[in-house]
C-alpha cells in the first residue's frame, strides 16, 4: 500500500514575535503561506478545521482552501472536518465541487459532526437533533455525490423534487467522514460506503484497531468499498525532543485547559503531557526520529493508508508552525517511508 501524509490545522490564533495574539485575518494569511510550504515540500494533503469559537480563525474552510487552490501545485485540499450537521448538503456539495474545480480535481471533503457545538445555536439547529440532523443529512449529501437529479425527504430540510445540483466535478469529490470512536459511526461509514477518517486525539492507537476490524466486517457485510483509512492525530517536530517539548507544551497545555474548563476536566499537567508524547499517548510531539518512529508504528498497528498531522495547536507562532512543516515533510516523512520499507 502507498502510504500518503497530510497536514491539518483549525486555524489556532497565534501569537506574533511580541507575544501579542495576531488578528484573525492575519492567522488566515499565515495558513495560505503554511499550505503553500507543504506543497512545495510534497506533502500530499492540507486540511482546514471549522470552527465558531475565538480560539480559531477559520469559519469558513472552503474560501481559504480556494485561496490556497490559487497558490498551490499539486497537494489535495479539504477539510478537518466540515460541520455538516448545522450545514445544508447541497451547499456544502456546491462548494466543495467549486473548489475541486478552481484546484483542478485536487478538493475532499471530511465531515463530521465536530467536537464543538458553537454552530448549532449560530445557524438556528437544536442540539437534541444532535444525532438525527448528522445521519439525515448525510444520507442527502450520499445522493448528491451521485451527480445526478435527486429526488428526497426527510424531517430535519424541505424535501427535494428531481433537484439538478451544479457545479459538476470532473471526476468526483473523495468524501471523508471523521470518526471518534463510536462504533455505530464506523458502521455508518461503511454503510454509505465513505472513506474513514480516525481522528485519535486520546490514548495509543492500537486502541482503535478493533475499529478498523469494524470498518472492513461491515463494509464486506454492506458490499461497499473498503477504503484506506486515514487518522488524524495532534504533533509539533522541532530538532530535538527537548526543544519539541519545550515549544509546545505551554501551548497545548493552554488549548487543554480552556476547553477543559467548559467540559469539566481536570487542569492539564507536565506529568500528562509526557505521557501524551510517549508511546501510549496520542501527541506526535518531538524530534524527527521520534516523530517518525510513532507514526510508522501507528501505520503497522493500524494498517492504515494516510496519515494527518493536526500541526497547530493553540498559540504556537507562524515561525514554529513552518519549521515544523517543513521537518515534518523532509525529516519526518522520508524517515516513517524507511522505517516501513526496512519491514
């Protein structure tokens, strides 16, 4: 199996060389230069969160994307991940075959139900419909995917009466579904016959192996395409692991403890983060030769296709955020294809 990698960020706020945090318009700007950094090294994938809240820039995923489109060459551009539960699915379609057509058939699309909840009291959505709006939703953007007139009903939009959808893509949209680690969701992929995306963001990865059993019973049961399954895990790379962990902590120990306080954990500790970077955590933080080593281990335990390093986190500055980039694509990358190459 070819084995791809990408990199995703939600447009963290960062801080400028004074300490100070940088305007949002300015972060927006400093993400089109980090894409443009990527595609230059050759990473494969560059992906855009959706976020409502002020610890992100980015609401609006697919107008940068469409920046980035007019900048770049060749690395595939989509999201991480589209809220398509406070989202209509046949604007979401339409702008997301939009940018495949200004990237030149380079557009995917992740869609999830987000880990935040800020977008359904801003577009109007009750959040008891939490899990209803997520599944009919999706079963209406499946058929838009076909391309052809759609006729449809359900309870949560006005129904749909042999609707032509425009722009058309040359050669189709890649639809992802970002998965947690809910099982129903797994076989929800499988059954639509989507493309996987695990987003680890806690613990090691073999945990999720009984997952990936999951998705390929049920796609064998559903006869639907068995894709390859792509995660997605937070990292930083610096030279070395001193300097990675040194960096980044204050930052993802910041991020850590403002969601925290709204979800009810407990603050988050130097203690915790080492075990975060460690074998059994799910921070990809250090220096290339450990970076690499955890990733290619990630690979061979799940046996998945891509890998996403979630490169942003909190107020690291743009300086350290291309550093990493580009260690990432030229230390990081060749390393994990060795590392595998020598199994």
């Amino acid at each position: 199996m070819v084995i791809e990698f990408g990199l995703d960020t939600f447009g963290d706020v960062t801080q400028g060389a004074d300490g100070e945090l940088l305007s949002d318009a300015q972060t927006i700007r400093n993400i089109v230069a980090q894409a443009e950094l990527a595609d230059s090294l050759g990473v494969d994938f560059f992906g855009i969160g959706e976020h409502h809240r002020p610890e992100f820039a980015v609401s609006s995923p697919e107008l940068v994307l469409a920046a980035i489109a007019g900048r770049t060459k060749s690395i595939r551009l989509g999201t991480a991940v589209t809220v398509l539960s406070s989202d209509d699915p046949v604007r979401v379609y339409e702008r997301f075959a939009t940018l495949d057509a200004v990237s030149d058939g380079r557009a995917e699309v992740v869609l999830g139900r987000g880990s935040f909840i800020e977008s359904f009291p801003l577009f109007g959505y009750d959040l008891r419909d939490y899990d209803a709006l997520f599944e009919e939703k999706l079963e209406l953007f499946v058929e838009l995917l076909k391309e052809e007139p759609v006729t449809w009903s359900g309870t949560m939009r006005a129904p749909l009466e042999n609707a032509n959808v425009f722009p058309k893509t040359a050669h189709g949209l890649p639809t992802w579904v970002g998965v947690g680690g809910s099982p129903d969701s797994v076989v929800r992929v499988a059954r639509h016959g989507l493309r996987m995306m695990l987003a680890i963001i806690g613990g090691p990865a073999a945990r999720f192996k009984p997952y990936m059993d999951l998705y390929h019973r049920s796609t064998q049961s559903f006869g639907t395409t068995a894709y390859p399954v792509a995660v997605h895990s937070p990292g930083f790379v610096a030279a070395t692991d001193d300097e990675a962990w040194e960096t980044a902590y204050p930052s993802v120990a910041a991020m850590a403890n403002t969601i925290g306080a709204e979800r009810g954990w407990p603050p988050y500790s130097r203690a915790r983060f080492q075990n975060d970077v460690g074998p059994e955590g799910s921070q990809y933080i250090g220096s290339p030769e450990r970076v690499a080593a955890k990733i290619a281990d990630t690979i061979r335990t799940l046996g998945i296709g891509r890998f996403d390093m979630k490169y942003a986190t909190g107020t690291l500055s743009h300086e350290n955020l291309m550093s990493s980039i580009e260690l990432y694509a030229t230390e990081v990358i060749p390393r994990v294809k060795a590392l595998l190459a020598a199994d």
